[in-house]
C-alpha cells in the first residue's frame, strides 16, 4: 500500500534528508587514497549521531554499519571494514538518517584520486540518469515514466541496467511501496500522486547487468564479470506543481 505523506511527515523527512545530504558532503571531502571504509563508516555515524538521528541502516535485517561502503565492482550492500581505498577506485556509499520516526535514503559515487575517462562516463551517465528520472516525476505521471527515463539514458549510453534492485517508497519505513524499478516502459505502474515520497536510485554497470552476492557476507553485491558500476540516489516527494529533491547536496 503507497502511503501519502502528510506536511507534518514531509518536514521531518525533509530534515532527515538535509542530515544525510550534510553527511554525504562530509565523506565526499575526506575521500582520498589512503582512507578505510570503516573510517568513512565512523565519520558517517557520528555525523548523523550529533545532528540529532539515527543511522537507517545500522540493524536493518542485521546489516552491521550505518553505510554500504562498494568499491569499483561491488555495486551495492558493500560492508565497511579494512579495505584502504587507492588511487583509481571509485566507491559508491549509500546512507539513510532516521529523524523522529521518518527516513531518508540518498546514495552517490565518488572517484578516488585520478581514474580513466572510461569510469568518468559511467559515473556521469549513472547520474544523468537519475537527474532523468526525477524530471519524469509528477503529479499525474505514471511511475514507470521514471523508469523508462532512467533505461533510456543508461544504455543510450553503451551501459546497462541491474534489475533486480529497484528504488522504493520511503517514510516511517526505510523501504515502503511502490518499488521504482530502473528499467521498464513508459505509461504502466501507479498513478504519482503529491505526497508521495520515493528514493530513485538507479544502479548501472559497465559491461553486463548481471550480478551476484558474496556468499560470505551475505550482503555485499558485485558485478558478474568484474567490470565496475555505479549508483546514485535522491530522495524525493511529489508536489502539486512537481517534485522536491528532500536529500539535495
């Protein structure tokens, strides 16, 4: 069942959005080579801690940390821990901030040092590619418009698109309905109402869509054929006249 929101809830999601926004900021500076997942993990908890919320992630079906930390070709779900980013990389951290009660959901991918133009591209389309499916979001459209705008852009791109996470719902919950898939055609799904509140994340790989999760941890989802991925992710609310980005940096 999608759950409107009313502007009581939309205030608190808000703050909880600004928290996240704030604390992705925070990261992106210290990201660098020589800088460990669990340090980054550290800095996020604090960060959320002292502005008054509480880590979405930290406990959620017993994930261990308060971000996923997925580095080059772990596309999401990466646990925080010793690995020690170097020159090249990129990481991808996901981070939600739980503020009386409501949650916000934001990821985004940060190069680490110098990389190729290669990762450049995939980094910029991935982004375009949400920046395209939030324009698709409005009073009156239909959901999968959303997805559609995000799988065209993607593999008008030469990339491809993960089906099997999508966006989501959120608010009382971390994940609510609907799903927001990142692939689809346009004119299907529900009907986008004002007050309701979505995080739209598309996960894009550089070479095939097919992934797999490491049997060790459980969590951590890489990429099939070791090429490298990316994922960014805005939370946002449907309004009247369109939408408002609630995790804008």
């Amino acid at each position: 069942m999608i759950r409107l929101k009313t502007e009581n809830e939309i205030a608190k999601i808000r703050r909880a959005g600004k928290i996240v926004a704030q604390t992705l900021e925070k990261l992106r500076q210290v990201i660098e080579p020589g800088v460990s997942t669990i340090e980054l993990d550290a800095l996020a908890e604090r960060s959320i801690r002292n502005a008054g919320a509480k880590p979405s992630f930290k406990g959620y079906d017993g994930f261990s940390n308060s971000i996923c930390t997925s580095v080059n070709n772990q596309l999401a779900h990466g646990i925080p821990g010793s690995y020690v980013l170097k020159d090249g990389d990129i990481i991808s951290i996901d981070i939600g901030a739980q503020y009386d009660g409501f949650h916000a959901d934001s990821a985004w991918t940060y190069p680490v040092g110098e990389v190729s133009g290669s990762v450049r591209r995939l980094l910029n389309a991935t982004k375009d590619a949400l920046y395209q499916g939030i324009a698709e979001a409005r009073p009156k459209a239909r959901l999968t418009n959303i997805s559609h705008a995000i799988q065209n852009c993607a593999e008008s791109n030469g990339f491809s698109v993960v089906r099997e996470l999508t966006g989501h719902g959120v608010g009382r919950e971390l994940h609510e309905d609907p799903d927001v898939p990142n692939y689809g055609i346009p004119g299907c799904g529900p009907m986008l109402r004002p007050g309701m509140v979505l995080a739209i994340e598309p996960l894009i790989n550089e070479g095939s869509r097919n992934i797999y999760i490491v049997e060790d941890d459980g969590w951590t989802i890489l990429t099939q054929d070791g090429k490298r991925c990316a994922h960014f992710e805005h939370t946002l609310v449907i309004t009247e006249n369109g939408n408002e980005i609630l995790t804008k940096q």
